[in-house]
C-alpha cells in the first residue's frame, strides 16, 4: 500500500500530489489537516513547494514521522530554482527514498495555472508501485537561500485585505505558521499565500513587487527531473 500526502500554499503542490494520487488509485491528505503524522505504509509519497529554496517548516516536520517502508517526495517549485530541497528532504527522512522528482510548475508569485509534466512523472509512479532504493546527490543552492528566508518574501510580497473580509476566521484557520489575524498578516509569514487561496470570500489578494516579478520572470527550467 502507498499514501499520498501533500503541503501547499497556493494549489499547485496539490494539483501534482492529486496527479499522482489518481494515478496510483488512492486519495490525496493535506499534512496540515487533522493528525499530521505519516501512517503506516509501504511507500509514503510527500508533494511539497520548494519556498527561498528551502522546505516549508510543517513539511520537515511531517518528514519525520515517516517510520516504514519507503518515501517518495516530489519537490514542486517555480521554475527559478529547487535548490537542494531533495537531498535536505532526503536527510530529514529516516526511511530510504524509492523516488525524488523537482517538478517545475507556475509560480505562486506570477499568474499562471497548475501546468506540469505530467508523462514525466511515470517514472516517479512506476518506482512508487515497484519500490527500491535510490540516493539523492546533493545539489546547488544560492548562497543567500538560508538568510531571512521569510523576511525576503514579505519584502517581495504584499498581501492585501479588500472590503469583503467578513472575519470569519479562515485565514487564522488554515495560516501554517499562525501568523495572521482578521486577514491582516504578521511577522512570521511566510508569505506561502494559503491565506490568499482559501479565504471563502475572496477579500485576501497578493501583490508581487516589480523588481522581485522581473527576477522571477527571468526563470529558465522546464524539466521535471527524476532520481530513480
Ligand atoms: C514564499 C515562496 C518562496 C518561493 N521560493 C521559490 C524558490 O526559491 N525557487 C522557485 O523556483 N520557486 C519558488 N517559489 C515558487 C513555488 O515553489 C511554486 O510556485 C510552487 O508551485 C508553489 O507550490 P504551492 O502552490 O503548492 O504552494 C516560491 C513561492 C513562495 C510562495
């Protein structure tokens, strides 16, 4: 048996973590939701954005409650760089990998939808249903990926409350981080925009600054990448 659990910010770790899910038959488990502890089971499958290069805190976390069989993790980023989440992943992991992938897909901060490769992840599948050890080599990052990380994102990237918020509580609900109050963010953002995607009344938007949007737009990679 396998399970396939997944973090997001704004939908599209959970666009690829339900990808797969359908393709191996199973049902998609938000971390966040409910027990946050991995299940017993031959091969855990964790889908996660890459954020500064780096793995969201509630993902590391979740990593180690992997306590049997194998893990397969699918690091989904936008496009600008992956940093070398998959061999940290691999650290914080106490159970061997059967797959990794890095998984190019839109970027929170820019528009544009939920687009990946899809045939590129049979791999990834196939190794999931036929599990067998595989390491991951570690992998460039930028020098500045680890310094002030959040405080980067919230320089980048303003989150703005509009007229319709009602303080119905469902941005402090679902905030990872528990940094947000009455759709006005705090220090301690992380700025993963879950806020933005989930508010009911959609009175939560972003704006991405000019200087941080041209960077972004500048990304090059395309390719799903697999260790297998
Ligand atoms: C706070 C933050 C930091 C990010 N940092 C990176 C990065 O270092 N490299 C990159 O390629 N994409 C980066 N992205 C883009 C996300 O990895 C990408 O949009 C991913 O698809 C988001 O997944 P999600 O929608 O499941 O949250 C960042 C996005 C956010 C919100």
């Amino acid at each position: 048996m396998d399970k396939v659990y997944y973090f997001t910010g704004s939908g599209h770790s959970r666009a690829v973590a339900e990808y797969l899910a359908d393709k191996l038959k199973r049902q998609p488990y938000d971390i966040t939701v409910g027990k946050h502890e991995a299940e017993d089971t031959e091969v855990t499958v964790v889908v996660f954005p890459v954020y500064c290069e780096s793995i969201p805190d509630a993902v590391v976390d979740f990593l180690k409650t992997v306590t049997t069989g194998f893990a397969a993790i699918a690091a989904v980023y936008g496009g600008v760089s992956p940093g070398n989440v998959l061999f940290e992943a691999q650290s914080a992991l106490k159970r061997p990998l059967t797959s990794a992938a890095t998984v190019p897909t839109g970027h929170s901060f820019l528009s544009g939808g939920d687009t990946f490769d899809r045939v590129a992840l049979d791999g990834f599948i196939e190794k999931v249903k036929n599990p067998a050890p595989v390491a991951v080599p570690p992998m460039k990052k930028a020098f500045y990926a680890d310094l002030f990380p959040e405080w980067r994102s919230r320089v980048g990237v303003k989150i703005k409350k509009g007229d319709t918020c009602s303080k119905c509580g469902n941005c402090e609900e679902n905030c990872p981080v528990g940094a947000i109050r009455r759709g006005v963010p705090f220090d301690g953002c992380i700025r993963c925009l879950r806020c933005v995607s989930t508010c009911p009344e959609r009175a939560l938007s972003f704006e991405c600054r000019p200087f941080l949007r041209r960077f972004l737009e500048r990304k090059k990679k395309t390719e799903t990448v697999l260790y297998n």
